[in-house]
C-alpha cells in the first residue's frame, strides 16, 4: 500500500480545486487528486459568464448582486454567505485578470459585461449589465489560467486517481480528518493520502438525470464519500433545470444568448415569457424560466412534430453579433440539429444543470458534521458544497463566481489549519472496506448490467423527478429506485483486468447515484411547498410557515424517512440578515 503524506489534499480539478490550490500551493504542500486530466473538467463546460458589480458598462453595486441573489434563490439562501461572496466578486475577477484570462473588453479597454437572467438594478427594477464573460467560453478560460497558475505555483497533481472513502478519525472525542483513500486508474492500485487538510471540490451529480447538460463523470462523488462517513447532505431536493438544453439532447445553450438578446418562443411564434415575468422576461431566473416552458409544452403550444419543446429565436440578431459574442453554442446548434442559428430557431427544452444542494459548510468552507459542529481539516467548495448562496435555484453567473470565491477561501483555510496542526494517526489499514468492496464488484457474477440500470434510474428520475413533482411521482420514483438498488446488489462486471478498468469504475460510481437519486426524492417529498427549483404541484406556494429551513438528510440506519429506511432528516435555520422574505415577483 502506497502511503503519501502531504500538508493539503484537495479532490477535484474543476474550478473550486484549482482556485483552493493557487492558495494551498503558495502556503503549503498541496497535491490535487482528480478523476479527470485537469482542464477536462466540468468547469470548462460553463459558457456564459461570471458575474461581479464592476459598474464598468452601467450602474450597479455589491448590495444589489446581494438582493438579486437571495432573492433569486426564493429566499432560502443564507443572506451572510451571499453578501461574502457578492462583496468578494469584484476581487475574484480581478484577481483572474490578473492571472490571465482574456475577457472580453468594452472599447475603453474594461472588461465587458452583459445581461444575464435575475441580476438587476436598484433592487429589481430593470436588467443590469453584470456578467463577466469571454464570450461564450468563459468556464473554458477560467480552467485554462486556473491550470497554468497552478503549474506556476508548482501543485502536484495526481491524475486519474478516484477519491473513494474520506479517513475521518476521532481525536480526544471529536471527528477529524486524516486523509483520503484513492484509486489509481492506470494500476488498479489503492493510495492512501494522508494530510492534515482535506478539501473537497469533485462538482455536482446531473448524471441521476437522463437529460443533463453534465458530464458523464459528474456522478457525485464527493457528496457521496462524504455521506456515507456520515455527514450531512443539505436541500438535495433543490436541482437546477436549466431553461435552454437542446432539445432531446440536453447539450447547455448558455443563457447568454438571451442575455444578448434571445426571445423564447412557442409554436405560434409568441413571445410567451411576458405573460408569466413582464418585467425582465426572457431574463427571469431559471426556475420560472424552466417552468414556464414546460407549462407551455404540458399546454400544447409547443413546437416540432410532437410539439414537445419550444424555440429560442436569435434570428432578429446580426450575424456578425452572434459570431462575436455566442460563436461556440451556435455551432452546437448547427452540429447537433442542424438548425441554423442566422435564419431558424432553435429548439430547446429544460436540462439537468445544477445541484444547489450538497456538503454543508460555512462562510470558510470548513465542513458541518451538524447545523454547527465543524469537522477539523474538512473543506468543501464548488457545486459539491452548500454555503447555501443559491438556497432553492441558482442564478446563472453564481456557480462561476462561487467556485472562485470559496475555492479561494477554502485553499487559504485549508492552508492555515495545516500549519497549526499535527498529521492525525492513520486507522490501521484505512483501506479495507474501499478494497473489499472493489474487489466484490471486480470478480462479481451478477447478471445485472451497469449501463441497464443507471438507464432505468435516469429515465425515472426524469420522468418523476424533474421541472414539476407530485407525491404520487416522488413515491413512484422511491419505489424503481428501491428496487434499482436491490437489482444493483447483483450487478456483474466484464472486465476482470485491474489496469483503466472503467467497468469497474462506472459500478463504483452507479452506487454513489443510486444513493444520492434517493436523497434526493425523499428530501423533495418531505419539502411540501414549491421553492426555487423545487414545485410540488399537489402544493404549488411557498410556505414561508413550515418550510423557511434547509433540509438535512443524514445516512441512518436505525431512522426512516418519508418510509424509506437508512435516511434521518433534521432541518437547518436559514440565516436572513438583511431582507424579509417577500413575493417573487419579475
């Protein structure tokens, strides 16, 4: 058994990781465990921009970025974490200038800024001009300087290791970390790191979901790991269902396409989001914006043969602007459908995006092992974690701006703790419960196939679980996910071999979904209220009485949640400091 010692680990190169290692790197010794080479994380997929009240195009400040936060996340979100990071949003893309990265420029030479869905002026008056953007790659170049400082700062990256079990041991009566158990995909080796600070930053889990704009690697790992060494996952039941998904595919047509000027349109050519947000339409946040496509679908004035999606209409814009400023998701359009986007619409329909749900952590990233109880050397940042700056639906911008605000904050945090603490003593061989469960799999006759089942998991949760719920389609999907499970438990494996065995893997990474798909539902059944991301038909307000907390879902084999056995549900207060929960109106 391979035993490497450093002072930080962080799980994950996306955006957060790389952001927590250009600190950690400057301070400490810091390795990055990843999955994926670096800059094919799924960071590089985001497209539209990263918002920051620079002011550089039109009036705007940190207060109003604050507002149209919390109340784009339908007041559920933490108002403390959320006026850290819109104060710190400024720096944060600064600090990325500084780095390198090409944003688009205004002729005076600033960085450029548009329009983007729930961020305003003056408390929510009209569009604000906010986002950050190099055209509509931005992720993409975040990634890249992110890596090259990276390499600047001499991080040392382990490749293709997949982080399977957190070693949390307990010290003078108190859970702390000691490290983490990873694979070596190249061997089929076991590693055990041990470190004084773990951070984690492995992204979000849209792979529960058939139609999703996420990778195929986003499976949920770390929420995972970390749930079953029994911490906390909270408001699971929030996910995002981005607006605008080619249609049947999933594939993201970034926001920033109605934030430089497209209109959604249905089947008669109309216009349709006045009716349901008149003041910034196209513009509302992604939640109403998803729901009321889809309620033009369920209503029949959808387009296509089946009439089962809607249109965005770029077709009013001048060529030479969509070039400039959405050259990548119009070739999407073209490559994957073969609309073009000069002189057709494009058909689209809500996808899987985002997880505003995750790991709890407080405004220094440190993990909770409870509503206040922080795990000593445990960090998470990025969509892994829930500060809650979303708090029930994210705006589009945050989720760049988020993993650059706490990635930053995490890798300074995780630094400091490392250079005031001992190494905790390894549990003697940490790695047999990750070996023997591997090995199970890898020598596993079962006659059930991966591919087969995580199919059956993602059309239910599809089907049941996505823009509108109803008990009766949460207790539907509780019940295939129930029996997923058990057909899961005799799953086989055709690759024997140790070496790249992917097969093995993707079982690994089927149990980690199954797990968090029921997470999931049995949060979103007990919520009885529609919030943000979260509409429950059967009950369609908001209902600030019951249900103004965060849910907290905890592995527990003695509980019983919603009548599924193994999961514990308690609540959290949501922090309000300056503004009342009020009506969401757009």
């Amino acid at each position: 058994m391979k035993i490497h010692q450093y002072d930080v680990v962080i799980v994950g190169a996306g955006g957060a990781g790389m952001r927590a290692a250009i600190e950690a790197g400057q301070r400490t010794r810091t390795a990055v465990l990843t999955k994926l080479y670096p800059t094919r994380s799924h960071t590089g997929a985001a497209q539209g921009g990263m918002c920051a009240a620079l002011a550089n195009v039109e009036e705007d400040n940190w207060e109003w970025h604050t507002f149209d936060t919390i109340k784009g996340g339908d007041y559920l979100v933490d108002q403390d974490a959320a006026e850290v990071m819109a104060k710190e949003a400024i720096d944060a893309v600064l600090d990325l200038e500084k780095m390198g990265l090409p944003f688009n420029r205004t002729p005076e030479g600033k960085i450029d800024q548009r329009r983007f869905g729930g961020h305003t002026r003056d408390h929510g008056k009209a569009p604000v001009r906010r986002a950050c953007y190099a055209a509509d790659r931005t992720g993409h170049m975040i990634l890249q300087t992110l890596y090259q400082n990276c390499v600047k700062h001499g991080v040392e990256f382990y490749n293709e290791f997949y982080v399977l079990d957190l070693i949390l041991t307990e010290v003078d009566g108190r859970r702390r970390v000691a490290g983490v158990v990873a694979y070596e995909l190249a061997t089929g080796e076991l590693h055990i790191f041990q470190s004084k600070s773990v951070v984690f930053a492995t992204g979000g889990v849209g792979k529960v979901f058939k139609t999703t704009s996420n990778a195929h690697t986003l499976t949920g790992d770390g929420m995972a790991v970390a749930y079953r060494r029994g911490i906390p996952l909270e408001d699971m039941e929030f996910f995002q269902f981005h607006p605008t998904g080619l249609a049947g595919l999933g594939i993201l047509l970034s926001e920033a396409a109605r934030g430089e000027g497209g209109i959604l349109r249905n089947a008669d050519g109309e216009r349709f989001m006045e009716r349901y947000a008149p003041t910034i339409k196209d513009l509302a946040p992604r939640d109403i914006v998803a729901r009321s496509m889809a309620n033009e679908v369920r209503e029949g004035r959808g387009a296509g043969p089946n009439k089962d999606y809607v249109l965005l209409d770029l077709t009013h814009l001048e060529p030479e602007h969509i070039d400039a400023k959405l050259p990548d998701i119009t070739e999407f359009a073209r490559t994957y459908l073969g609309v073009e986007p000069y002189t057709e619409p494009v058909p689209v329909f809500p996808t899987a995006h985002y997880a505003m749900g995750g790991i709890p952590t407080n405004v220094d990233s440190e993990v909770l092992a409870d509503n206040d109880t922080v795990i000593p050397g445990l960090f998470a940042a990025g969509e892994v974690a829930c500060v809650s700056v979303h708090g029930s639906n994210r705006l589009g911008t945050n989720s760049l701006l988020d993993i650059n605000v706490f990635g930053k904050r995490a890798g300074k945090a995780a630094a400091a703790y490392a250079a005031g603490a001992d190494y905790v003593e390894l549990p003697e061989a940490p790695e047999t419960e990750i070996a023997a469960t591997l090995e199970s799999l890898r020598t596993s006759d079962g006659s059930e196939n991966i591919a087969a089942i995580r199919k059956d998991l993602q059309d239910i949760m599809d089907a049941n679980v996505q823009v509108f719920r109803t008990e009766q389609t949460l207790r539907e999907a509780l019940d295939v996910i129930a029996t997923l499970r058990e057909r899961y438990a005799n799953v086989g494996i055709h690759d024997r071999g140790k070496r790249f065995n992917l097969d093995l893997l993707e079982a690994v990474e089927l149990g980690f979904l199954l797990e968090l798909a029921e997470v999931i539902t049995v949060s979103a059944l007990h919520r009885k209220e529609s919030r943000g991301g979260h509409f429950r038909e059967d009950y369609e307000k908001r209902d600030d009485e019951n249900f103004m907390h965060h849910t907290m879902a905890y592995l527990d084999p003695e509980s019983e949640a919603e009548g599924v056995r193994g999961v514990r549900l308690d609540t959290k207060p949501v922090v309000v400091t300056r503004y009342q929960p009020m009506e969401r109106k757009y």
